[in-house]
C-alpha cells in the first residue's frame, strides 16, 4: 500500500512538472513562432491562446470535474465567503507593495485611457481570472488534496507563482490566499472573485484611482485599495455577526416554547 501511494505521488509530481514546462513553452516559445507567421497578438488573441493552451493541458494531465468547482455544497455561507475574499485583499495589498519595494517593482499591464477597451477589460481582468483559478485552484489544487490541503495550497501556488516571471514572490502570496478561500469555501467561485479584483486592480483599477484622485504613487494606489478592501471586509464581519446573533435569539426562543 506504501508502495503504491508513492508511485501515485511519483506521478503526481511529474504531472505537476510537465505542466509547469508546458507552460513555460506556451509562454516562452510559442507565442514568437506564431507571431512570426502573423496568427500571434499578446494585446488580443495571445491571451485567449495561452490561458486556453494551460486550461486544455491541465485537463489532460489531471482529473478535471467543473460540477465539483462550482456545484457542490459551500462549507461557508455566501456573506462569509466574500468577507474572507476581502479580508485577504486586506493583507494581500500591502504585502505586495512590501514585496515590490524589497524585491522587483510591481507593473501594470494597462493603465492606459485608450488601451482601456471593453474587450481589454473583459480579456484580462475577467476571463484570465476564471481561467487560470480553473487551472491552478479548481484543478491543480484539488488533485493535490489528498497529499494534505496545506501540501496542495503551497505547491499551487508556487507553481502559479513561477508562471508569473519576476513577480513571483508576490503572485505565491496572491496563490496562498485564493487557495485559502478555495478550501476553506468549498467552492472555486470565491478564489476566481479575489482573482478578479486582483486583476481588475492591474488591468484598470490603478487607472481610475490615478486619474480620479491624480495620484501616480503607487504605495499611496495600494494603501487605498488596502483601506477599500479593509472597510467592506470591516462590514461584512459587523453583519455576519449580527446575523449570527439573531439566528441564536431565534434558537433560544424556539428552545424556550418547546
């Protein structure tokens, strides 16, 4: 029995490898080929290449159940769920900028009034978002499980954080707590949330904050997304518990008349 948890563990780990250089070729390689004959644009369909190309890969590689992500029973309520999204938005945005500042700077791919389109908008902050929390929480995630949640939360991460080139430190971070949320819900719909808000932020966010408050400082950007995400996280605690409170009157009096 021994014997056989450890081939299933062999292969598991070389599954994980090949993904993670299947990737790197989607990204590294690939893309130059194809742009050279003309069918390769990394503003549009370059996108929609790569972030198909890891979804198809992964589902050949690793049992992929979408019923699972989406449809089984949520083990926290939806208020919880998305009180824990921001709380985690909360610490993930000022240690982002710590990093940034002690390591490499942070970038944005498009803050840019006429880049700033629908199909921009729809592209990278909405479809890379449900894409890649698919691939690296929905899938990779959740075969890594039965290794331990904590084993399978920190290898997914890592491997979505070395797919994000020098912003690795940062990105692990971002894998840790969007894996949090996935084990912690049940559900993948409460990482891909996150995910999107992180995206938004880099994609569009900055720019409204940039250009609604004329600020181009970008620890100042981040401490203002930070007390966002910090005062609706603040909110949703104070209702959950109020919430909670009355559902225990309501228990106390039903107990009370029986």
């Amino acid at each position: 029995m021994e014997k056989i948890n450890q081939d299933d563990f062999r292969k598991a780990s070389n599954k994980v490898g090949l993904l993670f250089i299947l990737h790197m070729l989607s990204f590294g390689l690939i893309p130059p080929i194809l742009s050279k004959i003309g069918i390769y644009n990394q503003s549009t369909n370059g996108f929609l290449f790569n972030m198909g190309f890891i979804l198809i890969i992964a589902c050949l590689l690793f049992h992929c159940d979408f019923k699972k992500m989406f449809l089984r029973e949520r083990k926290i309520s939806i208020l919880e769920g998305v009180f824990y999204v921001f709380l985690f938005l909360s610490i993930y945005f000022p240690l982002a900028i710590l990093i940034s500042n002690l390591f490499s700077p942070l970038y944005f791919t498009s803050i840019d009034e006429k880049q700033l389109t629908l199909g921009i908008f729809i592209l990278r902050g909405i479809t890379v978002s449900i894409v890649e929390e698919i691939v690296y929480r929905g899938i990779l995630l959740e075969n890594l499980r039965k290794y331990g949640n904590a084993f399978a939360i920190v290898i997914s991460a890592l491997i979505f954080g070395m797919m994000h080139g020098h912003r690795v430190v940062d990105i692990f971070f971002a894998g840790i707590f969007t894996g949090v949320v996935y084990v912690k819900s049940n559900q993948l719909s409460y990482s891909i949330l996150m995910h999107l808000f992180i995206n938004l932020f880099f994609t569009s966010l900055v720019f409204w904050i940039r250009k609604s408050f004329l600020i181009e400082d970008i620890n100042i950007e981040f401490l203002i997304l930070t007390i966002i995400s910090m005062t609706i996280a603040f909110i949703l605690y104070i209702i959950s518990k109020k919430r909670n409170n009355l559902e225990i009157k309501k228990i106390k009096v039903s107990q009370t008349k029986e």
